[in-house]
C-alpha cells in the first residue's frame, strides 16, 4: 500500500524564510521604532476591540501594519514546516 505524502514541495522552504523575515522586519518596524503609515490606517470591522472602551461589532480605525506583520510571519512557519527536507 502506498503513503500519499501530505507535506509542501521543498522549493517552498526559501519563500518561507522570507515571508518570515518580512514578518519579524515589519514587526521591528512597527513596535519597536513605532512608525505607523497613514497609508495602512483603515476602517476594519472588530468582532471585539478594546483601545479606549470595549466595542463589540463595530466598525473601528485599525493600523492594518501589525496584521501584514502577523499574518507574513505565521505563513512563513507553516510553509518551513511543512516543507519536505
């Protein structure tokens, strides 16, 4: 009986280091020197936020940077991880 193999092709393992450098870069970027672009700035939808009081469903002004980062870094792991060697 032959085993299907469920991991990525190995030529994605490079592009995960990037996506993950690029991550932990604009994280640097944003938390540590706390540059914040205008560009990035947008209306979002919030399940739940908490700045100044709790919202519920609403509608908020959001620095889209800190997702960009969060979402380029734990895509970045997956496709390390789940790369074949």
């Amino acid at each position: 009986m032959r085993r299907s193999s469920l991991l990525l092709p190995k030529g994605l393992r490079p592009l995960g280091f990037v996506f993950a450098g690029t991550g932990i870069i604009l994280a640097i970027i944003r938390f540590i020197f706390g540059y914040k672009p205008d560009l990035l700035k947008r209306n979002v939808f919030a399940v739940y936020s908490h700045y100044l009081d709790s919202k519920f469903f609403q509608v908020v002004k959001n620095q889209m940077l800190e997702e960009i980062a969060g979402v380029l870094f734990v895509l970045g792991i997956f496709l390390i991880a789940f790369t074949k060697e």
